[in-house]
C-alpha cells in the first residue's frame, strides 16, 4: 500500500481530477494548501505599502492505494497538473504502513478497495 500526496496549482484541479478518473483512480482527499518552493513568491503593494506574498495557494490531493495503482496515479497527477512552468508542483509517493475501513473493520489491502 502507498500514500501518494501531491500538490499543484488549484487552476488545475479539474484537470488533474479528470486524468485520474481516466485511471480509474476515483477515491481522494482534497484540501487547500500554502506554500512556496522555487517561485519564492513575489511582492505586492497595498496603499502604498509594499510586502512580500511567500506563501502560495496550492491544493493537496492525497490517495491510499495499492501498489498495482502506483505508476498510473502519478502518470495521472503528472499528466493533469503539467504546465511546464515553475510551480507545476510535487508528488510524494510514501509506503502506507496499514489502512482500516471504519464501517466494516476491514484492514489493509481491502480497506483501500
């Protein structure tokens, strides 16, 4: 089992929710998310006043899954959220140590589905 965590822009969402349903990935968290990597962000000024935004919007997806699903659910991310440009994002692909479905019980590989 894995624990794929990805962050993208939030403008490509709808993109990268698509390409996963394609993979047959229907199952995932969604929340928002600030941060910032290699843009750094970037200054604004308010009434006269400048600052310095650091902290980027971004969307955290995060899917448990099995490890037969792995390389398609990345493609999938990869696929959606790629513009080319910095701050298209990161995945982080961790081993899930176990997974219990509250409903039933049922624990690891068939908790996931």
């Amino acid at each position: 089992m894995r624990l794929v965590v990805a962050y993208i822009q939030p403008h490509k969402l709808n993109d990268v929710k698509q390409a996963l349903y394609k993979a047959d990935v229907h199952k995932m968290s969604v929340t928002n998310a600030l941060g910032c990597g290699e843009q750094q962000g970037y200054q604004e000024s308010y009434r006269g006043i400048k600052f310095e935004v650091n902290l980027l919007k971004k969307v955290r997806i995060e899917i448990a899954i099995n490890e037969e699903f792995v390389e398609q659910t990345v493609a999938a991310i990869v696929d959606g959220a790629r513009t080319g440009q910095i701050g298209d994002g990161k995945i982080f692909v961790s081993d899930l140590q176990d997974c219990i479905r509250i409903r039933t019980g049922e624990r690891g590989k068939e908790a996931i589905g």
